[in-house]
C-alpha cells in the first residue's frame, strides 16, 4: 500500500496536520506540496490538505485537486480560522468535494489553524466580518497537540477503509 500526504499551506499550520497524518500512516508514503505533485498515479490514497480561504479551496489547491485522475481514492483535510464543525469550513469542503466529482473521497478531517494578523486586523476593519475576525482570533494556538492526534487518529480511519 502506498500513499501520497499532499497539501497547500501558507504559514505552515496545514503542513503541521500534513505532518501528523504522515507519521500516522504506515504505508510507503511520500509527502508533498501540491504544487509539486507532477504524477497522481501509483498511491493507494491521496491525502490532500488545503488552508480553508473565502469559505473555500485556495485556487492553487482547487486548479492540482482538478488534475486528479478520475476514479483515485482520496482523503481530504483542511485548517481554518472559524470553530471546528462550523458552517464555514463546511462550506470550503463542500466545494473540495465538488471539485472531486470522479474521485472517490473516503473522508475529510478539519481543525483550526493561527490566523495571520493581517487577516484578523482587516476583518476586524470591516463590520460585516467582526463575528468571524472573533473567531479568527481564538484560532492562535491551534493546530495544538490534541488537533494533531486526531489527525493521525483519521488517518488511521482511512487506512482502515483503503484496506477493506
Ligand atoms: C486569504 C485568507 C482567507 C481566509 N479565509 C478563511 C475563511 O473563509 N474561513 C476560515 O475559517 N479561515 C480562513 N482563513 C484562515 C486560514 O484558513 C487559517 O489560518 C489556516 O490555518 C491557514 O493555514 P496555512 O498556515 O496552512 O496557510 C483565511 C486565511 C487567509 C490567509
């Protein structure tokens, strides 16, 4: 069994998740940024991890996650600003999942990551986005330890499902 860890990461908080899945899979894997995956071809399961950018797949992630041969078995994860299980990182997942209309996605993992201060200081400018910039802010010490446990703790829920 074989699997690619690839992710599109900024300031480092979805490489950290990346990381995590890594060390919590036992196949051969190879860990990658996505923008230097040339050959999607040869892996049991593509995990593939996004920063969670305007409710939505930063444009980079979205034009590799396009490419993806028709029919790979994939896993998506992703670090936002706003609460776990809320409806905004649903929404980019949403959108991850169209883009993956011919893939087969067994599952996808979401955690918090650190808000870039320039991020929370213009949304904080602007009233329509105070509520969020809020959130943003409690993000600051996410992804922490027990964010990366349950990472690798999906990455073994995966595994599981390639193997069955
Ligand atoms: C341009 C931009 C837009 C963002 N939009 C959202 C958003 O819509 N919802 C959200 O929860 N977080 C949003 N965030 C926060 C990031 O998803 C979060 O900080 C993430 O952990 C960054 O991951 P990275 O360090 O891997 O780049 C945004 C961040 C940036 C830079």
């Amino acid at each position: 069994m074989k699997a690619l860890i690839t992710y599109y990461s900024d300031t480092g908080n979805t490489e950290k998740v990346a990381r995590a899945i890594a060390d919590a899979v036992d196949f051969d894997k190879d860990v990658r940024k996505i923008s230097d995956v040339a050959d999607w071809t040869g892996y049991d399961i593509v995990f593939i991890g996004f920063p969670v950018h305007a409710h939505s797949v930063p444009e980079k992630a979205a034009a590799q996650i396009a490419k993806i041969p028709q029919g790979r078995k994939v896993a998506f994860f992703s670090t936002h600003g706003s609460l776990r299980d809320g409806i905004l990182p649903k929404q980019a997942f949403e959108h991850a999942l169209g883009l993956a209309a011919k893939l087969t996605v067994l599952g996808h993992f979401g955690c918090r990551g650190k808000v870039a201060e320039v991020i929370i200081e213009a949304l904080k400018k602007n009233p329509q986005h105070s509520a969020w910039a809020e959130e943003a802010a409690g993000a600051m010490r996410h992804p922490d330890e027990n964010d990366l446990a349950d990472a690798g703790v999906f990455a073994v829920q995966m595994m599981a499902k390639v193997k069955a």
